[in-house]
C-alpha cells in the first residue's frame, strides 16, 4: 500500500510539472463546446529511460496511435503493417495507408506556406532498423550509436506512421529551416506529432529529432499538443505501458 502511494504521489508530481494539478484524474471525456478534457491515469511513474526489450503492450495494427515505444518497450519481430502505401512525396518511402490522406494534406499547406519538405525516411522493418543499427555501431560504437538510433522493435518507423522530413531544398539546420519551423507549428494539425522536442531526452529517451513526425491521428494530436506532453509521457499518462 505505501507502495502505492508513493508511487502515485510520483506520477502526480511528474505530472503536475507539465500539466495543472487537477487534469491528472479519471478519462478522456467530451465537455461543452466540441473540447475534449483529457485526464490522466497513470498505474506508476514514466520510467527512467534505460536500454531493456520488453516487448510493448499494444501491438494490435489499430492502436498505432496509442503503441508505446521507446528504449524500453518495442514492437515484436514480426510485426509489419499489411497497409503500406507509397508516400508519392519527394523523397519516396512507404506509410500506412491511413496516415496517407493526412500526409498528403500537410505537404499540400506546408507547400502553400513556402514550407514544402521531402521525406528522409518512412516505414522501416524490424530487419531493416537491424541493420541501420549495426551499421551505426560499427561507425561510431556501441554507446553512441544507442543514443541517436533505435534498435530494432524499438523504432517508431516500424509502426509505417513515423516520417523523418527535410527540407525540399535539402537546407540543413531541419529546426531552422521554413520547413522545419512550419512543421513544429502546423503538423499537429494534420495528425502528426514531433516524437523528440528539444530538452526533453530525460523523458523521451532520445535526442531532439526535429525532424521525426509519428502519425496518431488528428483528434489525438490536437490532444497532446494541448496537454504539453510528449507522445512518451502521453501514452504512458493514459495507459501506463
Ligand atoms: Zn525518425
């Protein structure tokens, strides 16, 4: 029972560092006007980020939105979408039919506002992250290689919802590209949200990636980018694992 208890004054107080005190209690439920409050749940506190395989709790193809993975938890082996389309973006790569639309509408505004970007990378398999992983080790050893690239099961692009972007006319800096600025202003909009923000490694467990975008869906976007969260501590609030 102490147990218990401390462990729920942990998350409140993780928690209520990001969010008011009083969103931290029951479920996600619709109020007046169209807006949805989301209160959060969590059995234990985000775990400190740490190397283990264990694998992740929501596996079905249809909890994309909600499947937690990070340096902890992975995907199995075997799982790969049935539903992966070409992206017909500059760049190429496949995503999951159902984060097409959406995509297709965020290259369509950002090019509008003089932001336009071209796809890095997409869908990656569990082989595909093996060998990406392996290669980087070899490169640069072990420790360095684990705080810049997955392991395999453990990568978001093994969903087929994840997009690493550039900017169209391959300017680097991404972050301070107009890509790069537009896309942390607006992608939320079109459903997807950025994975590794700045100054947040000790709760995602990786480094600013300003150019990773995972899919989950407007609705669930609008959710987190409201709430502060990162999609870690968002999944783990909501679920705990
Ligand atoms: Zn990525």
């Amino acid at each position: 029972m102490r147990t218990r208890i401390a462990r729920l004054l942990a998350t409140l107080l993780v928690a209520s560092a990001v969010l008011p005190f009083g969103a931290v209690s029951a479920s996600v439920r619709p109020v007046a006007g169209g807006a949805v409050r989301v209160n959060l749940v969590a059995a234990a506190p985000l775990p400190t980020c740490a190397y283990r395989d264990i694998v992740t709790a929501r596996t079905a193809y249809s909890q994309y939105a909600t499947t937690l993975l990070d340096t902890i938890y992975r995907l199995p082996r075997a799982y790969f979408p049935p539903d992966l389309v070409p992206t017909g973006l500059t760049g190429g790569g496949s995503i999951r039919r159902i984060a097409l639309a959406d995509l297709l509408a965020m290259d369509r505004a950002a090019r509008a506002a003089g932001a336009r970007f071209a796809i890095a990378s997409a869908f990656r398999s569990y082989n595909r992250q093996a060998v990406m992983f392996n290669n980087r080790v070899a490169l640069v050893g072990k420790a360095a290689a684990l705080r810049t690239v997955a392991r395999p099961g453990h990568s978001e692009h093994q969903l087929g919802t994840a997009i690493d972007v550039r900017s169209y006319d391959r300017r680097t800096p991404f972050a301070t590209t107009r890509a790069g600025a537009w896309m942390k202003a607006n992608a939320w909009k079109y459903g997807w949200v950025m994975s590794y923000p700045s100054h947040m490694a000790s709760v995602t467990c990786y480094s600013y990636e300003p150019w990773h975008y995972r899919y989950v869906g407007r609705s669930e976007a609008k959710l987190i980018h409201d709430s502060g969260l990162t999609v870690r501590q968002w999944i783990w609030a909501r679920f705990g694992s």
